[in-house]
C-alpha cells in the first residue's frame, strides 16, 4: 500500500474540527500543530484498518453486481431445440 498524504484544505478542515472537539467535548485548547500530529497518529495507526475495510466492502458489491450481471446473462439464454 502506497502513502497518501491529505491535501492542505483537507487538513485545516481536519485541525479546525479537531480543535473544536476537543474544546466543546473535552473543554481543553488544542493548538493546530497538535490536532496536526493527531491526525497523523490516526492516520497512521487506524488508517490502514479503515482503508482495508474499505477494500473489503467494495470488494462484496463487486462480487454481488458481478452475480447480478451472471444470472441476468442466465435469463437470456435461448432453449436448445
């Protein structure tokens, strides 16, 4: 698996949801050098679960449209005299 990296607008989006979490939920400040290693942590962390998740979910609608795809090839059979 490669390394992908968020884009900078992805990030401040992250940081400023991170920031704002911690101050309603958890009445602490965070700064946004913080919220950025926490991003890092969790997406190095619990990144890959998610990601292989992901994988695994796409690969079940694959299996199941491919499914639907052979028994609509099925239907269209002809009778053999």
């Amino acid at each position: 698996m490669s390394k992908t990296s968020l884009s900078r607008e992805d990030t401040d989006r992250l940081v400023a949801k991170i920031k704002t979490y911690f101050n309603t939920e958890l009445d602490q400040e965070i700064g946004g050098f913080e919220a950025e290693f926490l991003i890092e942590f969790f997406a190095k962390e619990i990144g890959p679960s998610f990601y292989n998740q992901g994988l695994s979910d796409a690969q079940t609608i694959f299996s199941e449209k491919t499914d639907e795809v052979y028994y609509s090839l099925q239907e269209l059979e002809k009778p053999l005299a």
